[in-house]
C-alpha cells in the first residue's frame, strides 16, 4: 500500500524521527518535501541522510515562495539546484496574500514566477503553486500563458466558488489539508472537486484542527474523512494515490514520447 502527502516542509518539522515513524506506522510512505528556497533544500538534504533507513520514499521540490523575500542570489542557486538535482516539482511558487509589497517587491516576485514557470515547461516538472484567496484569480490568467503546463496544483486552496470551478475546467489539481476534519470551508470546497482532481496533503508542520504541529500521519485522518463525507464518489485512498502518481511520477510528455527529427 502507497499513501501520499503531497505537501512536507521536512526542514521545519521538529522531533522529526517520531513524525517519520507515526507515517511509516499509518503507511504515509510517499513524501513531497517542499523547500522554500535553496537553504531549507540543503537543510532537507541534510536530514534526509539520516532518515535512510526508513522505507518512505521522497520527491524532491523547489520554488521560491512568494510570501518570503529572497537575496539577490537565491534565484540562481535555486536554478542550479534544478539543474544538477533530481528535482520532482517546482514550488511552491505564486503570488503572495498574506503580506503586502512594495512595488519594487511585487515586480520581482511576478518576474521570479515567469522565470520559475519557464524552468518546469522547459524540464516538463510539475508545478505546485501558492495562491489562495484574492491571488488565485491572477495566478490562473499567469498560467493561461503557459498551457503547456497540464501537472499544476494549488496547494492547500482557498478561493470563491467561480474560482475553484474554473481550476477544475483547466483540470489542475487541487490540496486537500486536515483541515477538512473540522473546517465547514473546506468541506465545501471539496463539494466542488470531482475525485480525480484531488490530492491530499499536511504542508507539515503547518497546525490543524487547532492542533500542534502537523505531521504526515494525518493523512490516514484525512483520508478516512473523505471516505466518510463523500463514499459514494470512489475509494478515496485508490484515487488521491493514483492521482498523487498522475501528478508527480515521471509520466514522459507527448514531446518526449515522440522523436526529435
Ligand atoms: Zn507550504
């Protein structure tokens, strides 16, 4: 049995060999590690050589968050790491909501987006992108831009109704968190999903449920509550699994199936 979270920040969990266990013990052996920049990549590479001797397996993502500032640097060395890593994902990347920008801040984070988007259509990685509320909207119409991009998620969404009918016609994917354990909102969000637009996630540590410090062991939670609110639509654990593969397993392009003459 595979389960997936979708969404880990492994450098910021703390007491990080009990979470791993609890995962391992709920067979939540899947992990997307999402670094925010090139130093938690490097803090994550660091952590992960002890957790070896674990059976989990790790997909590996960068992007240059948008609700933090950066040094003039990062965005190279965050290319570099594109460019010799084994890299799963691109992101989180997006437009920021919960700060305010200058104009000088705002220019350079909607050019770091482009820049970001342009390395996962040129290496045909998927995209986990940062846009919620009032950033969604412009985030979709960036994306109209490139419709080569097809394995597009947004993390942990929160956006009005018309917003979220509108990813699920692009047929992105969208994060669902614990938080639909408790949250009416979140709840009726999923409403909207169909199964196969799905995929579930903690963004550990992030807390939920007014809870401690998350970890990927709530994914067995979350799954059981899908099951519960929504039995009749499909076996929640089969599709988010099948659809977490979908949108981060190695699947060639119809570019890479077909030769170059
Ligand atoms: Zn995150």
């Amino acid at each position: 049995m595979e389960i997936w979270d979708t969404h880990v920040h492994l450098d910021e969990m703390t007491n990080l060999e009990l979470a791993v266990e609890l995962a391992v013990r709920h067979n939540v052996t899947h992990w997307v590690l999402v670094a925010t920049g090139p130093e938690a990549y490097r803090h994550q590479s660091q952590l992960l050589t002890s957790l070896s001797h674990y059976p989990l397996r790790y997909f590996r993502s960068i992007g240059l968050h948008p609700e933090y500032n950066y040094s003039e640097h990062a965005l190279m060395e965050t290319e570099q790491i594109v460019e010799h890593e084994s890299i799963a994902a691109i992101g989180e990347i997006g437009l920021p909501t919960y700060r305010i920008l200058s104009r000088q801040q705002f220019n350079r984070n909607w050019e770091l987006v482009y820049i970001q988007l342009e390395w996962a259509k040129s290496k045909n990685l998927p995209v986990i992108i940062h846009a919620v509320h009032e950033s969604c909207e412009p985030m979709l119409r960036i994306l109209e831009e490139f419709s080569d991009l097809k394995r597009v998620v947004f993390h942990w969404l929160k956006a009005p109704k018309n917003i979220v009918q509108e990813i699920v016609k692009r047929r992105y994917y969208v994060g669902i968190t614990p938080d639909i354990v408790s949250r009416s909102r979140d709840r009726e969000l999923f409403s909207l999903l169909p199964p196969e637009a799905v995929v579930v996630e903690t963004d550990s540590p992030w807390p939920h449920n007014g809870h401690k410090p998350s970890s990927p062991a709530e994914i067995a939670e979350l799954i059981a509550t899908l099951n519960h609110i929504a039995p009749e639509s499909c076996d929640w654990l089969g599709q988010t699994t099948h659809n977490a593969r979908q949108l981060f397993g190695n699947i060639p392009s119809r570019q890479e199936q077909t030769p170059i003459k």
